[in-house]
C-alpha cells in the first residue's frame, strides 16, 4: 500500500488552486514574519507596526490564482506599508515562511520545508488614504517608479489581509478579472 498523500508530493509546481482558507494561512504566516521582525528590530517595529496597509499575494502565485494552469512554485506575500516620514521600510529584508504540509506539496529545492516556500518582503509606499489602502497600491504600481514595482506591475496582485480584501483582485495588468473578487 503506498502512504504517500497529496501533501507529500514534491514537485516543480503545484496545479491545485488556492482557496480561501489558503489566502487567510498566508496572512497569518506574513503578520507572524512581521511580528517577529518588529520584535527583532525595536526600530522598524517602532516606525511600521502600526502603519501596515495590506497584504498582497504577487507574481506567479498571484498568476495562477487569476489564472489556473500557471502554477505555484513559491508563495510571494508582500507587505505594503504607509512610509514612515523617517525611514523607509528595509527593503532589502525578506522573510521566509513555511506554507506547511498542504495539498500544495512542496518544491524540490526547498528542502527542510514541509511545504511551499514562503516568502515575505515589504515595502513603504505613499498613501493618501490609509483607509484605502488598495488605492495606494494600485498608485503604486501605476506609477512603476522603482524596479520592484514594475515588477509586480507585470502580474496580478491579490489582497489577502485585511479580510475585506481577502481574494479581491486588486491589480491586473491583463485586465481580464480586475478587481473582481474570487473564491
């Protein structure tokens, strides 16, 4: 009998499509990163903690959850903060995060992981509204002022924190599904 399940496949990609509950395990794995950042760095968790607008799932992720059939190699989960007067956010920094054992299986490379790589970045962005923080990404991005978001400009971005955001397909360079929220 083989006792090898769907959540031990070892592959390149991953076909399965994300749901919801997956969207919302990103977002708990990306504020946990932060949080551990924060409390690592007293001086970024002083200026950031408090000034985060959203959570946005990017690049090939982001593609295959617009567009089946892409397929997932890594989980890109980037943070969008209001910038801070003083400083921007570390640009530099990435976190990685482990999806976990999952229907998603794990890449080949990412070995010492249970599952799918995840990744966590950040960046300070300006906002005219923090209360519409999908606004300012999308300005963000339109404007395409640094290599990053020129980046991210080429593929879909999907919110998935806060939850009001969770799924909404917030920029779309096809335009095929934008803004439309999925399941």
């Amino acid at each position: 009998m083989n006792n090898v399940t769907q959540t031990d496949i070892v592959s390149e990609r991953s076909r399965e499509s994300l749901r919801q509950d997956d969207l919302r395990r990103l977002a708990d794995l990306a504020l946990a990163d932060l949080k551990q950042l924060f409390d690592r760095r007293p001086e970024t968790g002083a200026r950031y903690r408090d000034r985060l607008l959203v959570l946005c799932l990017c690049q090939g992720a982001a593609e295959h959850f617009v567009r089946p059939g892409h397929g997932i190699k890594d989980l890109d989960v980037w943070a969008f903060f209001t910038q801070h007067p003083d400083a921007p956010f570390p640009y530099r920094r990435r976190g990685v995060m482990d999806f976990g054992r999952s229907r998603l299986g794990r890449h080949p490379d990412d070995r010492g992981f249970a599952g799918r790589r995840v990744d966590v970045i950040g960046r300070s962005i300006p906002s005219r509204d923090p209360h519409e923080p999908v606004e300012s990404v999308r300005d963000w991005l339109a404007l395409g002022s640094s290599l990053s978001a020129k980046l991210i400009a080429q593929r879909p971005v999907v919110g998935i924190y806060p939850e009001s955001v969770r799924g909404r397909i917030i920029w779309d360079p096809v335009g095929e599904a934008f803004d439309e929220k999925c399941d």
